[in-house]
C-alpha cells in the first residue's frame, strides 16, 4: 500500500522511470552503481547537471534512488554555468523547474576565457570546467562527482581513441580524482543507452540545451550533437557498422575493455611505465 503511494506522489517524469522506463533506464543505473561500487557509506555526491538531457536524466534517477534504494544517502545538485547565453540559461531554469529538481546554479566566467583563445579553446574550456567543477563540489562538502556519460559515450570513446589516438583506452565508471584527495568521479549511467534517453525525453516533450559555447549557440535544443566532430562522426560510424556489418558491434566494443588478454597484446603502459610483450617472449617456450 506505501509503495501505490510513493508512486502516486511521483510527478510523470519519474513515473515514467519507474514504469515505462523502468528497465531500460531505473534498472540500468541501479546496475551500474551495484556492479562498480559506485556508492560507499558517508559518501556525499554532487550530481553536476549540464542542461543536456543526459544530465537532467541522471538528476532525476538519483532522486529515485534517493527515494526508493537510499534514503541516508547525501546527494547534491549542482549546475556549474560556464557562461551560457540568456535563452540556454533560462532553458535550463525552466526545466530544474519542470522535473522538480533542486539544484543550484553556481556562476563562472568559463566560456568567455576560453573562447578568447586562438587554440585549442575547446580543450581549455573542458579543463577548465573541470576544474572548477572539483573546487566547487569539495566547497559543497562532496567526495563523489557524478557525471551523466552513458553506454553510448563509452563505446564511441573506446573507438575513437583506437582510430584518433592509436591507443586502446575507455571511459572508466569510476576514477580518482589526481588533485583532490578523497575525490573521484563516477558515470551511473555507464549502462545507459543513448537511443533510451531520447525515448523518455521524447515521450515527455522535454527539451534540453546542449553544450551551448560560441561554437554551438545556435545548436541551443538538440539531441546527439552537430556533425563535424569526431564524436559524431564516431557515433556515425558505429551505426553504420552495427546496421551493415553486424548487429553486435556495440555491445562487441563495450565488452573488449572487459576482455583484454595481455600476452596477446604488443604493449602496454602502467604506472611504472611502458611493457612489451618481449618482456616475457622468452619465458614461455613453445608447446608445439
């Protein structure tokens, strides 16, 4: 009977989460944090939300779990704004508003420093939002950032530092923060798929900025990004060889950061430095 009533008390967005949604997103993101630990005792999480639907999804899920899983667990909600124009800044408002979240919105100057460089302003304003997104949770008494990256953003990462970097690297659902003590970042969404997102964004009639930078204001309610960008171009790509090639490509890329066989391996790089397989060559003698 409690449990007809807390659902009942749920606005429809979450609802939706619960029911509709409830095992291609609530179960997803329960999976996730149970799987890779996500969450400790005493923990206190900042759950930064960009505006994206990413994000503003994310926010909604932990206060499910907040509601349902963990109801001692401190969870804190932060919008950083880097300095979005008035119409993405109001978007954002209206839909904290709209889902019921409570999250402050704390300022910086982020765009307009990096958009006065001549290079590389992308990589700076990501540094820098970075930054400023540990020094403000350490100052909201956080240990745990929690970040919105999904299923989606693991694989293509995966893949594009395979074609871009030469190098095989994913995107880690939990990984410590190297300037701040006690400090990590972690993706509950790790599970999550992209398509799943829009879905139940779409099935709300929601709609959610997007980066929003000089390089994308006029890109101010979008879903999957601009063309252009190696991200996108990835994203792209994964389809097309998913669609043509085979139908389990995707879930073949997310899988091999699991399945790593080191002495199949030319090299790798560790804390102490570079390995070859030469290393070992000689230790292992033929059985044929």
């Amino acid at each position: 009977m409690e449990n007809k009533k807390k659902k009942r008390d749920l606005d429809i967005y979450s609802q939706s989460i619960t029911t509709t949604y409830r095992k291609q997103l609530f179960s997803k993101f329960l999976a996730a944090i149970n799987d890779y630990k996500l969450v400790n005792e005493n923990d206190v999480i900042c759950v930064c939300i960009s505006g994206g639907k990413d994000s503003m999804l994310m926010a909604k899920l932990w206060m499910l779990y907040n509601q349902y899983v963990d109801k001692n667990l401190k969870i804190k909600y932060l919008v950083m704004n880097p300095g979005y124009n008035e119409i993405n800044l109001q978007t954002i408002k209206n839909n904290l508003k709209t889902l019921n979240i409570p999250a402050v919105i704390e300022e910086t100057n982020i765009f307009e420093i990096a958009n006065s460089q001549e290079k590389s302003p992308c990589y700076l304003c990501a540094k820098m939002r970075r930054g400023a997104l540990y020094r403000i949770a350490k100052e909201m008494g956080c240990n745990k950032i929690s970040l919105g990256h999904h299923y989606d953003d693991v694989i293509e990462t995966t893949l594009m530092n395979m074609l871009n970097a030469g190098s095989f690297q994913t995107m880690l659902p939990k990984v410590h923060s190297d300037n701040y003590e006690n400090m990590s970042l972690i993706r509950p969404m790790y599970y999550i798929r992209e398509q799943d997102i829009i879905n139940w964004k779409n099935k709300n009639n929601l709609r959610f900025i997007q980066c929003a930078c000089r390089f994308t204001e006029n890109c101010a309610v979008c879903d999957n990004g601009g063309g252009g960008s190696k991200r996108y171009e990835t994203k792209i790509l994964i389809k097309k060889l998913a669609k043509e090639m085979n139908e389990h490509v995707e879930a073949n890329i997310f899988n091999a950061a699991n399945n790593v066989i080191l002495d199949k391996i030319i090299g790798y790089k560790d804390e102490t430095g570079y390995h070859s397989f030469l290393e070992n060559f000689d230790k292992f003698k033929s059985k044929k």
